[in-house]
C-alpha cells in the first residue's frame, strides 16, 4: 500500500481529541455470554487408551491440575484435547486453551496470558499493565466459573502459577520439561508401544478400513514403526507418506526411511531429531518443486494462519500447494466453525522447514508477510472503530493475529533504515491499528512502538507522520498519568503541525495540551490552549471536534468555581452535539451540566441531566457511561437526603462496572454505599462494603486507598 493511504490522518490517534470528564469514556461491552471450547481432537486419536484411562481415573479421586510431560512430537496435546472432551461435562462454563510458547524464542509472559483469559469475556476491556492487577482481575474472573484450562507448551513452573484458577476449575498443563507445582498429578509420556504404532500407521495409510490382526503384525509396518522411534508425530509423515504414494510399499518406505537414517546420522542428527527428520524428509522429497517451496515458505509464519494469509505470502493462488500439504501431513488444519479454519506447522516441522529455507527468500517472505499483517491490523482498526458487533469483530481478528502481526512489526523494526519498506511499515503499524493497540498493547511497549515510527518517519523526511507519531506518545504518556512527559511530546507535535500546515492536527493537539494542563490542576492554561483550538475548528468548519473543545473550556471554567460560565459553554457544547445528531457527546455534556448543577445546591436539575444522560447511554449501549450515571444519580439523591435511592443507583452502578472490568468504578460505588449505610446506621455492612472497597484501591493502586483504610479503622474502633 502506498504511503497516502497508509496516513491517513483520521486514523491517527491524535485527532481523537476526547471530552476531558472523569471517568474514561471509551466503550467497552457487556461480558459474552459463551462457553468456549478446545479444538476437536484428532480423528485418528490412537494408542493412549490406557494414559486416558489413568487421566480421568485421577480426576476422579479429586486431581484438579495434571501435567502431561513428554518429548515434542509425543502427542502431548491430543491427549490433552481428548482428555478435554472426555471432562467436557464436568466444566460446564466451557474450555479455555493458552498457548504459552514455552518453546519458542519468546515465552508468553504470565501477564500476558491473563489478559489474553480475560479478554476472552472483557475484549474491549483496557487491561492494567501489572501482574498484579492483572491477577486480581483474572481469579475474580474465574471465581464463580468452573472452567477447564488447558495450559499447552509450558516454559516452567513460574509461568504456570500465576494462571492456576480457582478451586471448581480444572487445568491440564503439556510441557517438554519437568516441574513441580503443588496439587499437579503428574504423567510422563512415553512413545507408543509398537502394536499401537503400527495401529496409527494404518488407520493413517487406510482410514476407512479398520486394522486386521495380520496387518498389526506386519513385519514391514513394525520396521517403518521402529524407524520412526515410534513417535506419533514422524508416524503421521510415514502413514501420509503410504497414503499419498500408491507406488510406496511398507517394504520400500522401510528401505528409505533407513537410508535417510543413514544420511542423517553421518550430518550428525540423532534422537528425535533423527526420527523426525527422517520421515518428514522423505515426505519433502516427493514433493513438487513448486509444493516444496510454499512449504518452506510456511516457515515464515511463527503461529497458524488462514487461507488469504498464505496465498499472499506464498503465492499459492489458488491454495493448490497448501491442500497438497495438508495431504503429505506437513500441514495440520482446524476447523473454527462452518466458514472458518487455521492451518499450522507443528513447531518441530516449522524448524525443519526453515533450515531448509534460503537466507534470500526467507527475507522476501518475511517482508510480504509483514506487509500483510499491516493489512489485517488495519483492517481490525476499521471494524472497531465502526462500533457494536464490528467493535467486537476488529478486536477478534487482533487476537486471532496477533502473533502474525508482532512478527510483522518486529520485521520491519529490524530492518528499519535497511529498507524503504522496512521504513515504510515502521512508520505506518501504529497507526494502521491506533484503537487496537492501544487496547492490546501494553502501553510501554505501545510507546516503543511509536518512538520507533517516529524514527522512522524522519528516516523517510515524512514530517506528517513524525508529528502524528509525538502527538500519539504524547497521548500514550497521558494514559500512563506521566503528562509532563505528553506535554513535552504535544509541544514537539505543535511545531509540526503549524509547519505543515496542518490546522485540523494543530487543534487536535492543542485541544490535548489543554486536557494535560486541566489534569495538572491548570485551568487558566487549559483554557487559553481550548481557546486556540476553538478558532481552528470555527475556521475549518469543524463542528464536532468544536463541540468537544467548548464542553472541555467548560470543564476548565468549573475547576476555577465559575460555575455559571461552565454552564454557558456545556449548554453550546450540548447544542452542537445535538444538530450533528452526535448521541454520545450529548450525554456527556448532559452529564457535565449535571455536575455543574451540583455544585450550585440544584439537586433536582442535576437529577433530570443525569437522567436523560442515562438514557442516552443505554440508547446507544455506553455501558460505561451508564455506569458513571447511575453512580452521579446515586451521589445526586444522597445529596437530595434519599439515601436508599442513593444506594439502589450505587448498586446498580457496582454491578454494570463489575461486568465490564472497570475496577475503579467498582470501587467507587461499592466505598459510596458504604458511606450511605454508614449513614443510616448499619455500621457492619458499612465496615463490610469499606473493605471491599479497599481491596480494590489497593489493587488498583488508587490515591483513594488511603483515605478508606483511616475511615475503616475509625469504623472498627
């Protein structure tokens, strides 16, 4: 794609300038409701009868947590996929599988396997970066679930945990190497017994017939076995291998599986490299010049993959090559409902593959598959952004990526100043995704992200890009609570943009330099930086980002007590927001000119704002402004002297927070109810609701912590 279309301005994060209102007013849905599920087991599942028989034997004397251990290419997560289905009704909430990498370069870090739970019934939800936090979220998740897990390829001990749920759910582990873990039943995995080695041979080579006693015990097929190590993974590639070449006996197959041994062993394999290379060579060597190549270039890929991914990348039009893979059994393939699938290589044939791969064409594989996963993340990018079922729709795809498109980025910032495309990338991924990411990244990595576009962006002399690169760390920095920092990026930005000549960028940022200042308790400067941002949106014709900046001089006027001039500007605010037909606007500006009432002792006007800002929420389906309502509603009717109306909307704010993962207005309301009770003199539910309350501060790291924590301790003297 061309540098044009790549920047459009829109997609930058730095337009997005926000209404500065406590509370965060992005939009995140209620939780699914779903039973997730593991991927069927393999058809031929063969030869762990008795391992299944012991699995299920120990769940039911009470083991929660097994651990199945064994070398790669055992079979480790088939049984463990087996195992699943057989436990399925045990779990009623459903399976959830993880898949931790443990023997790639890059584990997945506890953290990141928590927010990947989590996001199962919370995508939208802006995850905490902390461990800490994280693991608050997910046992509170998990708490009232019963849920089996399924852990695959673990690293050690220390990766896994963190993850163990709570007590009614059940976890299996598949790891290459040995740990302990308390409450884990342990299985080590062996390679199969030769009778059932030969069994998976033939239901392999003849899928429809089943196995004669004179088969089991042919001598050939026994030899072909042995050959194999009688590792399930190398007799996949043997039994494909008889199933795809009618000329291959089990007599010859033999032969060549020895010879090919022989070969191996004077290069120095030996093991399970032996076997398995042994069989998936000659599986390779039968194929077309063409197959053999798209199967090297599938190395390209560190996680599965769809059909349009690796057309592109490979350039198999057609998909033509791929099928015939999948036929030689180098490609494995699961189905994800009726239209969907993902194809992917078993981590030990992706390492073969890739030593068998050109250094020349690993590189241009690797620059088509980075430049096709800038294409996904934009496309994830643009369905959020669309809302309702798209929102949820771009976040899927993100995740279901998101391996593909980290390894597309870190191509391109390996190569950066190496390559004009490399540049090219570099600059443009962060904003290609600048919704997404910044609800999947954590926002350090996401702030490296965008240093390194910058950089690349003056690589290429694209002044554009560099200021919409610094008004977007700027913005990250402002996330992170860090504004001095956002401020000195903004300032960087403003210089851009009044260079260029860009005025709809230039009110942008100075819109955001106005909500940094208004957060570090300046109003008089986020007036006068509003105020410019209000000439340049009058001049452009700008009427929504006009309306933003009115209702956030507002604000500012309401932070120096001058209430009645705060009014004037939300009511103009209101009205634009109202002409565009601009629904979510409007209900904030209702909700400001609720406060603004408040402050004024008019608790019945604030009542009727806050209402019909209630109303507006659940209209368009803002759950979290519905939320910051009902808690404004709960606060206006204690002020009014109705306490119980106080705490009915308290509740239900407590409850639509809970749902969509907003720990800090769960908070809020649960200390408000608290206040209320106090009030009415039920001093133990009170003391009850203050230590909910501050359990969350704590975890959240509130400021607010402290001030629950002294009340408490007078509460209980």
């Amino acid at each position: 794609p061309d540098n044009k279309s790549r920047f459009d301005q829109r997609g930058q994060k730095v337009i997005g300038q926000q209404i500065n209102v406590a509370g965060d007013a992005t939009l995140p849905p209620p939780p699914l409701v779903l039973v997730p599920h593991l991927p069927a087991p393999p058809r031929d599942f063969t030869g762990r009868d008795e391992e299944l028989k012991d699995l299920l034997a120990d769940f039911d004397r009470g083991a929660t947590i097994t651990g199945l251990r064994g070398m790669g290419g055992i079979g480790k997560t088939a049984l463990a996929y087996e195992l699943a289905e057989k436990l399925a009704r045990r779990y009623p909430d459903g399976q959830i599988l993880v898949e931790l990498r443990g023997t790639g370069p890059e584990p997945m870090t506890p953290a990141e396997a928590m927010a990947k739970v989590v996001r199962i019934y919370y995508p939208e939800a802006k995850l905490p970066g902390s461990e800490a936090e994280l693991a608050r979220i997910y046992h509170s998740l998990l708490h009232d679930l019963r849920v089996l897990m399924l852990l695959d390829n673990a690293f050690n001990d220390r990766q896994v945990r963190p993850l163990l749920p709570p007590a009614g759910c059940g976890v299996i582990v598949t790891s290459r190497r040995k740990f302990t873990l308390l409450g884990l039943v342990p299985m080590d995995l062996d390679v199969l017994p030769e009778d059932k080695a030969v069994e998976l041979l033939l239901r392999l080579w003849n899928p429809e017939a089943s196995p004669s006693t004179e088969q089991l015990k042919d001598k050939d097929l026994s030899r072909i076995a042995c050959l194999c190590g009688y590792l399930p993974l190398a007799l996949r590639a043997a039994g494909s291998l008889l199933a795809n070449s009618p000329d291959l006996s089990p007599a010859q197959l033999a032969r060549d599986l020895r010879d090919e041994r022989t070969r191996l062993k004077r290069i120095g394999k030996e093991g399970v490299d032996l076997d398995v290379e042994s069989s998936f060579g000659l599986s390779y060597s039968r194929l077309t010049e063409e197959t053999a190549r798209v199967f090297l270039l599938l190395s390209v890929f560190p996680a599965g993959f769809d059909a349009a991914a690796e057309e592109v990348v490979c350039r198999d039009e057609g998909h033509r090559h791929l099928r015939e893979l999948m036929r030689w059994s180098l490609v494995e393939y699961q189905s994800l409902g009726v239209e969907y699938g993902r194809y992917h290589l078993h981590d030990i044939v992706r390492i073969y593959a890739a030593s068998c791969l050109q250094a020349g064409e690993m590189g241009e594989a690797e620059e088509r598959h980075a430049e096709h996963y800038w294409r996904v993340l934009s496309a994830s990018n643009e369905q959020y952004k669309q809302g309702g079922e798209n929102l949820l729709a771009g976040l899927a795809l993100f995740d279901r990526e998101r391996a593909n498109i980290l390894a597309g980025w870190s191509w391109a910032e390996r190569n950066l100043k190496d390559s004009r495309a490399a540049d090219s990338l570099c600059s443009s991924y962060p904003g290609a995704g600048a919704y997404v990411l910044n609800l999947r990244l954590h926002p350090q990595e996401q702030i490296r992200w965008l240093e390194t576009a910058a950089d690349a962006a003056k690589q290429m002399q694209d002044r554009g890009a560099e200021g919409a690169h610094f008004g977007n760390i700027g913005l990250a920095y402002a996330d992170r609570g860090e504004t001095g920092k956002a401020i000195v990026y903004y300032q960087q930005a403003l210089t851009i943009t009044r260079e260029i000549g860009n005025r709809q960028d230039e009110g942008a940022i100075l819109g955001n330099l106005g909500r940094a200042y208004a957060n570090l308790g300046e109003p008089r400067k986020a007036i006068e930086h509003h105020d410019q941002a209000l000439t340049i949106f009058k001049e452009i014709g700008d009427r929504r980002d006009e309306g933003t900046t009115l209702c956030n001089i507002g604000i500012a006027y309401a932070a120096l007590g001058k209430i009645h001039n705060a009014i004037e500007y939300f009511e103009q605010a209101f009205a634009i927001a109202r002409e565009i037909e601009e629904r979510r606007n409007e209900g904030i500006c209702l909700g400001c000119l609720g406060q603004a009432n408040i402050n004024l002792g008019e608790i019945r006007k604030a009542i009727d704002h806050y209402q019909q800002a209630l109303a507006i929420a659940r209209e368009i389906g803002d759950r979290r402004s519905e939320g910051n309502s009902l808690g404004s509603l709960g606060t206006a009717y204690k002020n009014l002297g109705e306490p119980h109306k106080a705490i009915e909307h308290y509740d239900q704010a407590r409850t639509i927070f809970r749902e969509i993962g907003d720990w800090r207005g769960e908070g809020n309301s649960i200390w408000n109810m608290s206040l209320v009770l106090n009030g009415l003199g039920n001093r133990a539910e009170a003391v009850k609701l203050a230590g909910e309350a501050l359990a969350i501060y704590e975890q959240i790291k509130s400021p607010i912590a402290e001030r629950v924590r002294l009340q408490l301790a007078e509460w209980q003297r």
